[in-house]
C-alpha cells in the first residue's frame, strides 16, 4: 500500500508524473487521476466535489482564449496596518499571492460561455480563505459594472470563508459595494447567476451571493452565514450532519438548482439563452 | 459597573448619601454635594478622554446604556410601532414605526436590546433573525412608497447565530436588505448608539449618512471571536479590539463614519438626556439637509459613497 499511501488527499500536484492515483478526501477511494481530471475533481464514487482554483473553474466555463481579465494587478490594501500575534496582514497577504500567483482572492473579467458574451468573477479559496477585502470587493464591483457597462449578464463563483478581518470595517462595507453593484445589474435587468461552491459563508453569503436572480449551488457545498462552531455554542446542540449543505439550503428554498460539477456550464448557458442573452 | 467607573461610583454612593440625609433635613449639604458633582465631573472627563479601544467596547455594551426604547422616549413623539413582516412572525429584537423628531416625521427603525435579563431574554439581546430584517425592509419600502426619510439605529451583538435563524435565510435576509438599501428612493440616516455586529448591524445600516456615538463601536467581527481566531486566545479581545479600529474616532479617521455625535463626560449612562440633546441637534441638522437632495442624485451619490471604500490607492 505505500507507494500510494502517502497521498494524503486530493489535488495532487500535477508536475509530479508519478502520480497515477488520487484519493477522495471524503470516501478515501483511489482514483485514476486521468479520470479525476476527466471528472474536474469530482469522485466517481461518491461524487465529492473537491474545491477548484480560480484557473481551473475559468478553463470550466469560458471558452479558450476568449477570456479578458480586468483588474490583474489589484492587490490587497492593508487600510487597517493590521497584525495579530502571528505576524502582519501584508505579509499573510503577500504569502498568499506567492502560494497562488493570484493578486486577489478573485479572478474578474469577461469572456465567451459557448460564445455566449459575458461577464464572470470567480472566486479562489487558497486566497486568505476566499475572504472578501476591499480589492475583493472593488473586483466584484468592476465586474458587475462592466456588465451593467456593457448589457452583459454577470456570473459569479462563490467560494468564501466570509469577511477579511484584518481589514476591519472596509471588509464589511464591502458587502454594501458590491450589493450596490448587483442593484444596478437588477436596474438594468441584466442577469446575475450566482454559483455558490464549497465553502460560501459569512459575508460573501449575505451578500452578492444570496442576491441573484438564479442562485446554483455544487453538491454538498457548504452554504451558510453563522459558523457552525458558533451555532452550536449558542444553542448548546450538535446540528445536523446535513445542516448548511447545498441541499439543506435547496430544501429552504434558497438554491434554484444543485448541478453536476460537469454539467455547470451547459446549465449556465441554457440559464443564459432563456434570458435572451446572445 | 466596568473597572475604569469605579472612582466615579464612589462618588456616586456619596452624593446619595448627602441627598438624603439633606432630605432628613438633617443639614443643608448642597454646597458639599455641589462640589462633589463637580469633581466627579472632572473625573469622568479625565478618563473618559483617555477610553483604550477595548473600554469603550465595555461602554457601548454597558448594561445602563439607553437601549432604542429609551431613545425613543427621550427624542421622539407620536410613535406608532408597526409590527411583523407579513411572511412568518415579528421579531422583537428589532422594532420600527412611525416617529416624530420635533416637526419631522420618519420611519424608525432599530435593534432593540433589554436591560435586564427577562428584556433581553424577549429581545433576544438585540440579536435578529431572518424576519426582523426582513419587518425592516417592509418599513423602508413603506418609507419610500409615503416619502419619509428613514433613521435606523444601530445596537446589536450581530445577528442571531441559530439554527432557526439559518433555515429561515438569515445570509439572503441580510443581503436583501444591503441590496434594497443602497437604492431605497429615500433619505437613510444611520446611527450607531451602541454596539455595530458585524452582518446583523450592516443588514439596517446602509445609508446617505452614517453618525456615530461617540463611545460607540462598529466591527465585522467581535473583538471576543477575532481574538479566538486570530490570536487563538479569547481572552486576548483587548488586543483585537485595538487592532480592528472599531471606535468612532477611528472609524472618522479611516472615513467610514461621517460625524461623531458627542457624549456628555462618562458617557450616555450618566447622562441620557444631555445625550438626547445632542443626538436631536445632529439628527435635524442631517435630515434637514438629506431631505432637500433630489432622490436621484441621492442614489448616486449613495452607490459612489460605497463603491470607493476600499478602493485601491
Ligand atoms: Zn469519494
């Protein structure tokens, strides 16, 4: 078993070409990684839905070579000179873009859906937890306004731990920003089709992510405002293994439609085409 | 009674004290009692100037600070309450209404917390839940459609973090407020009297003008969870609380707070009436002034309000 026993979890690092398995960081089965890349990192045995890097989820959606990324060179502002026991926010920061080789926690721009002319933001979780600074939300902010701008509909992946602390109360106000954008999408009746992927939480769930026209969800993400830590802490019980999933928030009637990692961008499309988009 | 209050405390027990046995008419201790009030005085300037960050967290929270119905009582006349967000119940931990502030009516809105343990235990400490929010956004709308301004008051923990809560939408109820707010056809005037939580203050508190009590905090988390996360040690809140920047005179600085409503020395609990006063000055003087904008040029100036927050430099 020890030559495949030392995968820990999923995502391997592809520039190592032994390899050959993956495991399922939820049923630990071993897949090919051929077909862990075929299936975009979904398990063909219990169809967990492994977390994608902004990159990955743009060659998903937007057609090769179609895409034009605004804002590349926003990086996080530190409006707070904020440090913790641990060291300073701009280092975290700066740690981060070299972990990622994102500026930011989003990925914004615009290209071709099955040539289909659009607006997206995306959302990287390796990025400080996807968490939502002031460059996160002027990011948001300029994709929602470049398709107010230019009669484009918005999509937006979510992956979000919530709130960026260490920007204090600019990370709040991010939330009444980039809602004031997606008003103006709404003034315009342009379309704003917001993913939600593992995890969408806190402050970016209580914002733009809650306020589409059509809100999607990934299977068995996680979806929710409190944490669950400090639910249970105030209500002094264990919660529902189901609690907060996409599907609890389905059966809430919150989520329009939980859909196959593989089948996202057809379903985006076809969203795309009955809203007279072309 | 917080640690920082204790001098002015001692004085307080004293100056009863020489009330009444001036009342027995045992002796006349006006001139003492006179002179008492005046050093205490001077005391509650001293240290109330000098509040660390993490002391006036203890202050905005403090359990004899006026709460939203004192407010009332002391600003506002011909209060109408209205009730229930015509969906699934009527959250208590946040109220609105009809009010008048002198000649002006507007639509109030505003967490409201207890002061005591049965108050806060029917208000849920200020706490709300999907559908306060949402009563919330049915009294704005009912603002824009009459043509009243809308002043909110800000005083809560954070929304409430309850399984109730969450299946209900609390994240949607609060992003649809956020959303409505930032182009609700009507002057918004926002004041944080106490505590600014994070979501559950933001989900009331998007407007043209946002004031500020002057030992009020605002934060997008509790110094309390920011310490247990960041510093992985609660106890370590006073720490966060100065790292966050969660005071008025901050907030000012960093241009997220547009004017600071002043408290008389040892703040709104000591003095709830000369508090009122200058909320009253401060809230006419901005309503008067929103009220004369064209709604249009309101809005746009809303959304710029927002959007360069934050904006790289
Ligand atoms: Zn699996």
């Amino acid at each position: 078993m020890g030559w495949f026993s030392k995968k820990k979890k999923a995502s391997p690092d592809p520039t190592k070409s032994k390899d050959v398995f993956v495991q399922c960081s939820r049923c630990h089965a071993h897949i090919f990684l051929e077909e862990w890349k075929e299936q975009v990192k979904v398990c063909p045995r219990c169809n967990f839905h492994d977390r994608l890097s902004a990159r990955e989820r743009l060659d998903l959606l937007i057609d090769a070579g179609s895409f034009h990324e605004l804002g590349k060179d926003i990086r996080p502002g530190d409006p707070l000179l904020f440090a913790d026991a641990r060291g300073s926010y701009a280092e975290k920061a700066e740690a981060a873009r070299a972990k990622t080789g994102m500026n930011e926690a989003v990925l914004a721009g615009h290209g071709r859906l099955n040539k289909l002319h659009t607006a997206i933001a995306i959302m990287d979780f390796r990025f400080l937890g996807g968490s939502l600074g002031g460059s996160t939300g002027e990011k948001i902010l300029m994709t929602t306004e470049y398709a107010a701008g230019h009669k484009l509909p918005c999509i937006i992946v979510s992956a979000s731990g919530g709130a960026r602390m260490h920007e204090g109360m600019v990370s709040l106000m991010q939330m009444a920003k980039t809602c004031a954008g997606v008003a103006r999408l709404r003034q315009r009746n342009l379309p704003l089709i917001s993913v939600m992927t593992d995890p969408t939480t806190g402050g970016v769930s209580a914002s733009y992510a809650m306020v589409g026209d059509f809100h999607l969800a990934e299977p068995g993400a996680l979806i929710g405002f409190a944490g669950r830590r400090v639910i249970e802490q105030t209500i002094k019980q264990k919660l529902p293994d189901d609690f907060q999933t996409a599907e609890y928030l389905q059966e809430h009637g919150f989520i329009d439609c939980i859909v196959q990692r593989t089948e996202l961008k057809s379903l985006l499309h076809s969203l795309l085409v009955y809203c007279g988009c072309s | 009674m917080l640690d920082f209050e204790k001098d002015l405390s001692v004085l307080d027990q004293r100056i009863d004290e020489l009330k009444q046995l001036s009342e027995q008419g045992e002796a006349d201790f006006s001139a003492e009692i006179e002179n008492l009030a005046a050093k205490q005085r001077q005391i509650a300037k001293r240290v109330y100037a000098d509040l660390t960050p993490w002391q006036t967290v203890q202050v905005a929270r403090h359990p004899q600070r006026p709460v939203l119905r004192d407010w009332i009582g002391l600003l506002f006349s011909d209060f109408i309450e209205l009730h229930g967000d015509r969906c699934f119940g009527d959250d208590a931990a946040i109220i609105g209404g009809f009010a008048t502030l002198e000649n002006r009516r507007l639509m109030l809105i505003g967490h409201q917390k207890g002061k005591n343990v049965d108050e806060n235990m029917e208000r849920n400490f200020g706490m709300a839940r999907p559908e306060g929010y949402r009563k919330a956004l049915r009294l704005m709308k009912l603002a824009e459609k009459f043509s009243l301004p809308v002043v909110c008051f800000i005083d809560t923990p954070g929304a409430y973090p309850g399984m109730d809560a969450e299946a209900r939408g609390q994240a949607e109820a609060i992003a649809n407020n956020i959303l409505e707010m930032s182009t609700l056809k009507t002057p918004i005037l926002v004041l944080v009297t106490g505590e600014g939580g994070s979501g559950g203050a933001l989900g009331i508190g998007v407007g043209d003008t946002i004031l500020m009590m002057q030992h009020a905090i605002y934060s997008v988390i509790s110094p309390e969870g920011c310490a247990s996360i960041l510093w992985r040690d609660g106890n370590r809140a006073s720490d966060a609380a100065a790292a966050l920047k969660l005071t008025a005179a901050s907030l000012m600085e960093l241009r997220l707070v547009d004017e600071i409503v002043p408290e008389p020395p040892g703040g709104a609990h000591r003095n709830d009436e000369a508090t009122a006063a200058s909320i009253r000055t401060v809230l006419l003087e901005h309503l008067k002034r929103l009220t004369r904008i064209p709604v249009s040029k309101l809005i746009t100036r809303r959304f710029d309000k927002y959007a360069k927050i934050g904006q790289p430099l």
